[in-house]
C-alpha cells in the first residue's frame, strides 16, 4: 500500500487567487493522478503526472487552469489558478502502486471558493 | 470510453440486514474493479479489486463482489451490516491494458443504515 499525504486540507480562498496542494508519498511511484469531487459528486480525473514529464490531462481540464508539478517520484502538486467559486471541490491526490495496480488515495484538500 | 453506472443513489437498510449495491460498467475489454469507501470526511478506502480469476472476490470489512461478465457487472455485497458501514460507496474501472490510467468512477451510493 502507499500513505499519502496531503497540505493544506482545507482552504477558504477569494476568488481570483490560486492555490497550491500539494501531494506526498511514503514510497516512490511512477504515476500519481489528481482527482477532484464536486459538491456531492463523484470523482472526475483531472490529470496524470508522470515523473520527469509533463502531466497528461483529462477532457476539460487544461493546464493554465490546473498546473501540475512532479519534481521526484514522491511529491506532486496541483495548482488552482484564477478560481472562481465552481471551483469549489474536493481535490484528491492519488497514486498507483505498480505491483498491485491498485490505486491509493490521499484524504483530499477541501477548497471554499468565495 | 469506459463508464460505471451505480443506479442506486441511496439505499437504506436495516442494520443487520443483508446488503447489494448494484454496479455496471462498459469498457472494451476485461477491465479492473474497484469498490472504494468514503466516511464522512474521510478519503477513500479500497473495499477490494478484481482484476482475472475467480469471479467472487472478498474484501475487507466483510464486503465482497461478483463480476458477472455477461451482465458487465461488479455488485457488492454484505451479509450483514453494521451501522459503521455507513457511507459513500464508489465503483470504479481502470484500464486493463498497459501503463497506469486513472479510474473512472460511478456516481455513488449512499448507503444509510437504519438502527
């Protein structure tokens, strides 16, 4: 299994700021994947980040909105840019252990877009 | 493109009573899946995967699930639950192939236990 770690796990923002999350690891992984969850919500990719590449994103997300750091293979981050209050979500980090192919995930950052 | 379908938005039942919560998937080949668990302001718990092989899988918490191919379905079971399991329960399918992809997830199930 992996333990993931996540900062900050809850955030009231302007809207028109941004906000780094930032996403740990216990042990080093090829691929990690930001998720976010809407209000009531199921889970919606967002992208994955892959070490040493740029991250791969999904359908309606893009990468001025969402920038996405992945300097070594236990640390990610994922950036809210320019937020506007449908911005307002749970964001989840996750990483997938190769071995099992099982996914893990962090217990989320909750972002209040005001 | 793959999809998940939990046509159950909530479900109530008694505690102790026994428990299925419906999954349905569409995907191109043998997929994997998962039933994750979310408490209430908790992150997510795998409940159990299945990936090949036997078809009724056991999980933790006393859960399991039967992938039926025939009917692309993946339904959890529990024969009796207990009022901690309520929660949010998610299905999700990932890709088979090579390389890691994210998973795709249903809606969810909220399951709320009646004392």
């Amino acid at each position: 299994s992996a333990v993931i770690s996540q900062k900050p796990s809850r955030d009231i923002c302007q809207r028109g700021t941004s906000l780094t999350i930032q996403c740990q690891v216990d042990s080093q992984v090829t691929m990690m994947f930001w998720y976010r969850q809407q209000p009531g919500q199921s889970l919606t990719l967002i992208a994955t980040a892959n070490q040493g590449s740029e991250a791969t994103y999904e359908s309606g997300f893009v990468i001025d909105k969402f920038p996405i750091s992945r300097p070594n293979l236990t640390f990610s981050t994922l950036t809210v840019s320019n937020m506007s209050p449908e911005d307002s979500s749970i964001y989840l980090c996750s990483v997938e252990v190769v071995e099992s192919r099982v996914q893990y995930f962090g217990p989320g950052t909750r972002l209040t877009v005001t | 493109a793959q999809s998940v379908t939990q046509p159950d938005i909530h479900i109530t039942v008694s505690e102790g009573a026994s428990l299925e919560l419906r999954c349905n998937y569409s995907y191109g080949a043998t997929p994997y899946l998962f039933w994750y668990v979310q408490s209430p302001g908790q992150g997510l718990q795998l409940l159990l995967k299945y990936f090949s092989g036997d078809t009724l899988v056991q999980g933790i918490k006393g859960f399991e699930a039967e992938f039926k191919r025939s009917q692309s379905s993946f339904n959890l079971r529990k024969p009796s639950v207990h009022w901690s399991d309520a929660a949010e329960y998610f299905c999700a399918v990932g890709s088979s192939g090579g390389g890691a992809d994210g998973l795709t997830f249903g809606k969810g199930t909220h399951l709320i236990i009646q004392p």
